[in-house]
C-alpha cells in the first residue's frame, strides 16, 4: 500500500480527515452514496461506468479491484485494498485535522477507541460479503433479493435467504419470493389474509414494525429495517394486490418505491402510479413518516394509528390502511384494511400482498444449491 498516516489509508473531506484500519481480506463491501463526495488517501482507484450493484462486482473482479460503492442507481467507483471498516469509520469516527499527520498524534487516543468500535464491527460485515474467486457474475452466491434468487434458475414461490447489501450492521435475513406474478422475482414486504388471527393482530409497537412479525407463509410484516435496507440497494418496482371479500382483484404499481431510515422515521416514497385498483397511496401518503400506536408521526391533530388501530405512513389520517384491523365486509369502519379507490373508505378487504421487484428484472435461466425453506 502507498501512502496513508503510518502506512494507513485515510479518508479526507474539506479540512476533516477520518482514520480507517488497514484491513486486507478480499472480501467485498459496499458503501452507499454517503461516501461519494469522500476519496481515500493512499489508495489507487479506477473509474467504471455500470449501472447496477452486480455489474460492479463483476468489473472489481475481472479486474482483481475488491472494493465497490456508490449509490442505488449508479455504482460508479471501484477500489483497491479491502477496507470494510470505511463506512464505519465515516459513521463513528469524527476525528477533525488541519494536517493529516495530526490525526496521528495528538488525537490519537480518541481516534483508537473508535477504531476499535470499528473494527469490532467486522465480522458482522463478513456474512453479507460474496468470496473473491467464487462469484458467478451469473448467478450471485449470496442474493440480494428475489430477483437474483430467480437469476439463479429458482421458479418456486417460497422463503428463501437473502442478503441486503445495505444490512450494514446486520446479516442476511429470509424472505418470501413470489416467483410468478408477472414473472416473478418479487420479494413480499407484507401480506393479509384471513389466517384466523385476531382482528387486531397488526396493531402493534413501533420496534415490532421495526424488527417485522408474523409468518412468512401466512400473514406478516417483513419490518422496517429490513424494507430500508432493500429498497436503498437498488431502484425498486412496488406492485400491491388487493383482494375484497366478493374476491374481486385489482393491483397498484409504482415505477419507484423505497423509505428512509429510522432516523428519518421511514419515511415513505412512491411514484408513477398504474394499475386497476386505483392509487390510493401517493396522494395522501407519499413523504409521510411511518406512525405505529406508540410512536405519533403523523400530520393530523389526533393520532390516526391510535384512532384506526394500525400502522402506516398516516397523513391527516388515510386514503390506504393496509395494516388495520382484519375486519369482515359486513363491518364498516375506517380501521380495516383500506383501499379507498377499490372499495371504499370503510369496507376492508379479504387479501392483500406489498412486493418489490428492482427495475432491470431480468428472468433467471440458471441453477445453483440455493433451495426454498
């Protein structure tokens, strides 16, 4: 390695300098567009021109590079030297320089410690990480969502494991794949249905929206975390089928869907509406935060999660209520499973299912050992 403080590469915005570890595995690692405006001291860096998280990996490894990143829509930089705890560091780290050799010095002691956090942090990192020498470009080892499990010739609907680029601190999580609906390779965010539950089994916490609950065979909520970390990796498609009790269907699409972090209270953004069902959605709730029962982020004067026993990205209150209470056609109340340009602000629907698919699904032509659960 050239350059660096002591040999180490470091990293610079404007007049702040941030230590990172000189970790050396070939492991891959994907950084976010926090890191854009951001370059590496001491380190060589080639420019490549691709448009997706898998082509980029696959030009790092054609071209013996092991770091990528960038952002969702184009990952335009390759790196070499693995430096996992990059990200880290950027995020724990707030170690300010005039020169970089003083971050060596006299702010070494507060540098450590967080270093240390840091570098504690690794191993988490490792499970998300596909092995140099052992990534078909074809077919990814460790998908990141349905539609890469699909890449890999499997057309079964079921739970397979995936593993979110974006699940920095996490490892990989199941998912249910709902291989064909208009072609499949769909990752389910949420269904209803009448899985003989109480009524109000979807009136929960805010931590319970967050971390997700139920069942991925029956009626769940995939949580709000795991939806952050998939719809930031990629540019995804939302398509939401919608049953009523006479089972009648209709579907909502949108071009463009993903929600913010916790910080930002997973705020919700959806687009370019089409379908049958109507769009209930974007109008009323597109850049609204997320409100549960004990958590009041909505824009009206009274808690609209509290008054109509769910949880959902509220307004002043709702035109959608897909995580209400599971009421027959016979009960008419605003609390239900709402679509209101299906069938209404008051009468709930029998089904519903919320899934992803990213914007350049291609079908999967090969096979691999990845097998549904």
């Amino acid at each position: 390695m050239i350059g660096g403080i002591n040999n180490l590469p470091y990293l610079v915005k404007k007049d702040m300098t941030l230590l990172v570890y000189d970790f050396s595995e070939d492991i891959l690692f994907y950084v976010t567009s926090v890191l854009m405006n951001y370059m590496f001291v001491g380190l060589e860096a080639n420019e490549c021109d691709v448009t997706s998280v898998r082509e980029c990996d696959c030009t790092c490894l054609s071209n013996k590079l092991v770091l990528g990143f960038g952002n969702s829509s184009k990952m335009a930089f390759c790196r070499q030297i693995i430096l996992q705890a990059a990200f880290l560091a950027f995020a724990f780290l707030t170690v300010t320089c005039e020169e970089p050799k003083e971050c060596g010095t006299a702010k070494s002691a507060k540098a450590e410690t967080y270093l240390e956090t840091a570098a504690a942090l690794i191993d988490k990192l490792r499970e998300n990480m596909p092995e140099e020498g052992k990534m078909d470009c074809s077919c990814p080892p460790k998908p990141m969502d349905c539609e890469e499990v699909m890449q890999c010739g499997h057309n079964r609907s079921g739970i397979y494991q995936i593993w979110p680029r974006n699940r920095v601190m996490y490892g990989s999580v199941y998912v249910y794949c709902d291989m064909e609906t208009s072609g499949g390779g769909w990752t389910v965010l949420q269904r209803r249905g009448d899985y003989k539950r109480p009524a109000d089994f979807f009136f929960k916490s805010w931590n319970s929206y967050k971390n997700g609950f139920g069942d991925l065979r029956r009626d769940f909520w995939l949580g709000n975390d795991n939806i952050y970390a998939l719809t930031n990796q990629k540019k995804y498609y939302l398509r939401i089928d919608l049953t009523d009790h006479a089972n009648n269907s209709r579907y909502a699409f949108y071009d463009q869907f993903w929600i913010d972090s916790e910080t930002h209270h997973y705020k919700l953004h959806a687009y370019d509406y089409s379908g049958d069902a109507g769009d209930a959605l974007t109008k009323t709730h597109d850049g609204q935060k997320f409100s549960t029962v004990d958590r009041d982020n909505d824009n009206s004067t009274y808690h609209c999660a509290q008054k109509h026993k769910g949880a959902w990205w509220y307004a002043d209150c709702h035109t959608s209520n897909l995580n209400g209470m599971y009421n027959t056609d016979k009960v008419k109340s605003a609390d239900g499973i709402i679509w209101s340009t299906f069938r209404g602000s008051s009468e709930s629907l029998k089904m519903t299912e919320m899934k992803i698919r990213p914007m350049d699904f291609k079908a999967g032509q090969l096979d691999m050992d990845i097998d549904a659960v």
